[in-house]
C-alpha cells in the first residue's frame, strides 16, 4: 500500500541526517512519498562530450579531456584561485574554482576529468567553477554525467550532486513501492505509463520524450484527482439534496417583462429560461452567470429573486461593498415594491435599532428580499424560509462566506454573478459543481469606450478633456490606487488629490469625495449627489471597482494605475461605457516593471472581458490568479491549466465517467483513488458536501 511510504521519514535514505533532514523539509520534504514527487525544476542534457574546439561562448557544456596543469594561487586579497587546464586533442580549456583550496587534492595531472559548465573567453576558454567529475577507469560515474540530468530546487547546504544522490538512492529502493491508482484502462486509452516508470523517467529519463510522457502522467494523474473531487460534489448535489420546486409561468414572466424600461436581450431571456428551469426543479440551483461587465446581470438577478418571493419565498441578494448593497436596494425597491414586495437592506453601517428592525423582520417573513453586504451571514441573521440566494460580484467573496448564506436556508437555489469570466473548460474545472450560464451580448445601444495609457505631461490636456465632457453634461470618476496594508494612507492620498483638484482644477465645477472611511449616511449621501447630478467630478477610492451603475459617467481616470491588476483595471473600465455617449478610460502610469506595462498595454488593446481573463491568467500565472479569486481552490502544482488544456479536457472525461457508475468511489477497486484523492487535496471543502 502506497499510503506507507507518506510515513516513512526521509531519513530512512542513506546519507540523510539531520541536517540534511532539516534542509529537506524547508522543501516540504518529510517522507519517502515527498521525495519521489518532488520533481525536477529543470534537466540538464550532459548525454555527449562536445570537443573543445566545438565550445560554444555563453553556453552551458559538458567536455571530457585530460588534466595537464593545475596551479592554486592566492590573489592579494587573500581569495584561493585554483585553476586546472585541461586537453581533448581539439584544443585546450581551463576551469577555475574560487576559495575551494581543498580541491588542489582533487586534481592531479595526467587523470580525466568531465565538466559541465558555461563557457567563457578570458584569455583561453574557460568555465567558472563548473561541475566536474573525476573519471576513474572503470567506474564512471553515471548519476551526473553522461546522461539527461535532473536539477532540483535547493535549500540550505544541499547541492545538486546530493540530492540527486539521494533521489536517486530513493526511486532505487522505493518506486517500486507505490500502488498504481489510474486504472489500467484508463491510463491505455490516454496513453499514460504507469506510476512506477513515471516517476523514474521524471527523475532519470533515458530522453526528452520519455520525460514529456511521464510529465503528462503526473498532470493527468492531478487533474484527474481534482476532476474527481469536484465531480463527486456535483454528483451528490445533484443526487442526494432535496430543494425546492418553484412555480413558474409564462404569464408571470411576461408580466415582469412588461414592466421593464427597456427590452431584455437575446442572451438575457436565455440565461433566464435556464434559471427558470433549475428553480422549477426539486433540486437546489447551484448557477453561475457569468457576464461581462454591463451586460445586465442584476435584472436577472431581479427576476429570480421575485420568482422566488412570488412562490411564498425570502431570496437575499449579497454584494461585496456598501456602496453597491446600496445601489441594488434602490433599484430593487423602485422597481419591486410596485409588485407589493418589501425589500430590506442590511449593511455593516446599518444603525443598531435599525437592524434590530430588520433581523425582526426577516425572521418574521415579513421582508421578502433582503439586500446587503457580508453583514448578511452574521450569525444571528435568520430567514423565515429562504428560497433563492444571489450572490453579486462572486469573485470577491470566498466559498465559504457564499456557503454560509445558503446554509441559512433549507436547500435553497443559489445564483452566483460574476464580470470576470474564465474560458469554458477551467470554469468546469475551477466551478465544477456549478452549471455555467453565459451573457455574451452587451444591451444595445451603447456608446463605445476607448482606453488610453498616457504618462504625466498628458495631465494638463486630461484635465482639459474632462471639462470638456463635463460642459457637455457628462460626469467623471477619478480614481487613487488603494494600498492594500494602508486604507489611511489610500485615504490620504484620494483626500490630497481632492483638495489640490477643487482649488486648482475643476474650480468652476462641483467636484466630490468618496472612501471607505467614510460613513454609511455620507458614502449614500455622496452617491446619490452624484447619481442626480449634483457632483460633476468624484474623486474615489477603489471603493466604486465593482457593480456601481451610473451610465451618464464617460470618463474614469485612474491613478498609478500599475498598482491595479488586470482584472480589477476592467472592473473599473466597466463603471463607464453605460449609457450611450461615447466613454474614455484614461490611466496614468510611469509603469516601471515589465508586468505592469504588459497589464496595460494589455488593457488599451483588450475590450472583452474573456480575453482579459485569459491574458491576466497568462500574465500573473495560475496559481496567483486562483488564489486571489477564489478562495480556498487547491494549489495545482504540476499542470499548467493553459498550457495543459487538452490533458485537462481528457482527465475530466475520464474523471466524470468513472463518477458515472461509482459516484462515491466506494467500489473496492476504486477504493485506492479515493485515498489519493484525500491525500493529495486535503481541503476536502470541495468534497464535503453538508
Ligand atoms: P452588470 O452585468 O455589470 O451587473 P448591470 O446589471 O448593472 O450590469 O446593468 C448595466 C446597465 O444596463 C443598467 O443600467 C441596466 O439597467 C441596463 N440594462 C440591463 N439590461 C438592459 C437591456 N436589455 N437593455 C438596455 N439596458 C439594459
Ligand atoms: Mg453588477
């Protein structure tokens, strides 16, 4: 059983102290399991000698020849420098190793030796402190010369040459060991090698291909873990939990339709046919929309909520700032409360009486749709009988906070929106227990929205612009950076640039300011001045990144916009381009890094919020990009969820039909992937359906 090799310490390997032992586990190495799996950072092709007079400058070189001059000196300074020159019958190269004297008795004229290392012209050839190997007749040294080498990531004392001596020493006596888990038929049908010779080609590949075969392995083999987990929580969503059977008609949609100022799009009456569907279902929606910025999420968001209060229901609507709970609560009331439908709002700046108030209320049934904030899963927070909860900007929250909210009723439907979509496959993947739905279409009629990237001397004429706009009737947003550790200084900065606009800039306008620091009556007071057009210039914190509404703004200028991500630039971009006008998002940066200025140039050229996921994916990496949005999703450590799509798409065929006919993996032959599955993604949230 392989699960015994995750208990034996590493020590168990010759020439592991406790030293080395302590350098290990800084690697999160502890176990012969962690050092069969921890795999190569890069190879090294040291399989041909290349003649000294092939050499080439700048290039990392593996040569044999024969030493025939060694001199150790000693530099002013008191710095050893031991140099040995060596011939092949092409030509001569040295080698020079610094503060190494002991080396001296290494070296002795008329042996062999092998080097690999970059080479370089002083006066001869030469390789700095290369690697070498001492060739002794009859016994050459195989683990570091002479084949594809393995190198690994160090820590501590340990170099290359040790840890491949003990990996090597590992694989030796313990691959053998591991229980294969992918079953055989499996494996044959996507041309998978099986554990044993994968993890020895990953380590000692005999060549490049052998090596890309057992790499596939290993992505395969953890995507199709992580297909499997997110797979059985699906299956037993789908099977197990009973919800509830909304009513719905023809006629009451109509009738919302009706009501409406403007006519729903294509995509829009689509999305709302699926949620319909799933709502009229015994079973608890578990739906993602996803949307580009603008397209008209929460009009669906308001039919689905008044679906669920016309049915006797309680829906919930959660947003992740103040300000857009706010925003959702007027517009939801104006529109709502015509049907009879009484809608409350609960915020953390709620007053103490007030909320005692609404929590009445809400366990009373007598508010029907309740809009708010994280204050919404607080404990003593109690529904009469919640029937649908929705979810706003989902990227902002994490699972477990979205978890909460539903748990506060008895399986109710749940609608989860998002602007920051993700391609298709990785969000089955990453979302594999939700259905997808998708707005495509933006409504019609909008004003097109131009970005341009502009460095300071531009600040006169961006100023200039704005006034411009402004005389025209139109409004703009100026947004400062928020720096994440300090919310005081954010404050300061967005306060300063407000102060300085109003004396020297915008004197002739009305001009306002908006932060978190704030509190709830001014943050209300300053948005609705702005929303009814007593403020012409607002002057914010990132407070307005998400949700916020107002389609007469055609111009958002951002600050030190390299301090923003991809991601959070398009939210922003996303407050404008609402109405009709034509709209300008104008950043200014003197972006220094590379990866700031990819992000930008990146933005100027990208419209389409898919295609800004995706190239914010391909800019910050995987692994950042999932940690930051969505909380709690396991660390993918071998695939690369781009560049291996294809294994991903195969391991989840192979993953959701295995589910087909064991879906709790409790058959005896399956009995061992469900083992690895628990070890390998311990945060079993996504399995532990309640
Ligand atoms: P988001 O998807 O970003 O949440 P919103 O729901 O805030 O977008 O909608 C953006 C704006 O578009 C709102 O002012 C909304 O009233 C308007 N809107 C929504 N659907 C339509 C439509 N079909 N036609 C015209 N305007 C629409
Ligand atoms: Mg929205």
């Amino acid at each position: 059983m392989d699960n015994s090799l995750r208990e034996i310490s590493a020590q168990y390997i010759k020439g592991v102290g406790p030293q080395r032992f302590k350098d290990l586990q800084r690697l999160g190495i502890n176990s012969i399991y962690d050092l069969l799996y921890f795999f190569p950072r890069r190879y090294e092709d040291r399989r041909e000698f290349k003649k000294i007079s092939h050499l080439q400058e700048g290039s990392a070189e593996l040569v044999m020849g024969e030493i025939f001059y060694v001199d150790l000196r000693q530099t002013r300074r008191r710095l050893h420098i031991l140099e040995i020159r060596i011939k092949d019958g092409s030509g001569v190269l040295s080698a020079v190793w610094f503060n190494q004297p002991y080396l001296r008795k290494i070296f002795k004229e008329g042996k062999r030796v092998i080097l690999y290392g970059k080479v370089e012209r002083f006066l001869n050839l030469q390789m700095n402190s290369p690697e070498f190997e001492i060739v002794d007749e009859g016994k050459q040294d195989s683990l570091n010369m002479g084949r594809i080498v393995p190198v690994y990531a160090l820590s501590g004392k340990l170099t290359q040459r040790i840890l491949r001596t003990i990996i090597h020493e590992t694989v030796k006596r313990y691959a053998y060991k591991l229980c294969e888990f992918i079953p055989y038929d499996i494996r044959k049908r996507n041309d998978l090698p099986n554990i044993v010779e994968a993890i020895n080609w990953m380590h000692f590949p005999a060549d490049f291909e052998k090596k890309e075969q057992a790499r596939r392995r290993f992505v395969f083999e953890e995507f199709f873990l992580l297909q499997l987990g997110v797979g059985m929580k699906r299956i037993k969503e789908k099977i197990f939990k009973t919800g509830i059977r909304h009513q719905v008609s023809p006629e009451f949609f109509n009738l919302f339709m009706a009501r409406l100022p403007f006519k729903l799009t294509e995509s829009q009456i689509r999305v709302i046919k699926e949620i319909e569907a799933d709502m009229a279902k015994p079973k608890p929606m578990q739906r993602l929309l996803q949307g580009e910025v603008g397209s008209g999420k929460t009009v669906i968001a308001c039919y689905a909520l008044l679906l669920t209060v016309n049915n006797g229901y309680q829906g919930a609507l959660m947003a992740p700032t103040e300000i857009l709970a706010e925003q959702h609560f007027v517009n939801l009331s104006n529109f709502l409360v015509p049907f009879g439908v009484k809608v409350g709002l609960l915020v953390s700046g709620t007053s103490p009486r007030m909320r005692q108030t609404i929590k009445e209320e809400l366990r009373e049934g007598e508010i029907e749709i309740i809009v708010g904030t994280h204050s919404l899963i607080e404990e003593d927070v109690v529904f009469k009988n919640l029937g649908l909860v929705v979810i706003d900007e989902q990227h902002k929250f994490g699972v477990w906070q979205r978890k909460s909210l539903q748990d506060k009723g008895l399986n109710p439907d749940c609608l989860i929106m998002t602007a920051t979509p993700i391609p298709r496959t990785l969000a089955l993947t990453l979302y594999g227990d939700l259905d997808i739905s998708t707005l495509y279409e933006l409504p019609k009629g909008r004003g097109k929205v131009f970005t341009y990237w502009v460095s300071e001397e531009k600040r006169n004429e961006v100023y200039d612009f704005i006034k411009e706009e402004i005389r025209k009737g139109r409004q703009a947003f100026i947004v400062y950076p928020l720096i994440e550790e300090s919310e005081v200084l954010d404050v300061k900065s967005a306060t300063q640039m407000y102060e300085e606009l109003k004396e020297r800039v915008f004197g002739e306008f009305r001009i306002g300011l908006l932060h978190g620091r704030l509190s709830s009556e001014e943050k209300n007071r300053v948005m609705q001045d702005f929303k009814e057009k007593r403020i012409d210039v607002l002057v914010s914190t990132l407070v307005i990144e998400v949700g916020i509404d107002i389609p007469n703004v055609t111009v958002i200028v951002v600050e030190n916009a390299e301090r923003f991500g991809l991601a959070q630039l398009h939210q922003l971009r996303g407050r404008i381009g609402r109405g009709k006008f034509p709209s300008y998002c104008i950043l200014f940066s003197s972006a220094k890094t590379e990866e700031a200025r990819q992000r930008l140039t990146a933005l100027v050229r990208i419209q389409d919020g898919f295609k800004i996921a995706e190239e914010d994916l391909k800019i910050r990496g995987p692994g950042d990009f999932f940690g930051a949005r969505q909380h709690g999703f396991p660390e993918i450590k071998m695939g690369d969820i781009l560049k291996d799509m294809q294994i991903l798409e195969l391991s989840r065929k192979e993953a959701f039909s295995l589910l087909q006919y064991d879906p709790e993996l409790k058959s005896p032959q399956h009995k061992i992937i469900w083992e690895n599955l628990k070890e390998r993604f311990p945060q079993l949230e996504l399995l532990s359906v309640g």
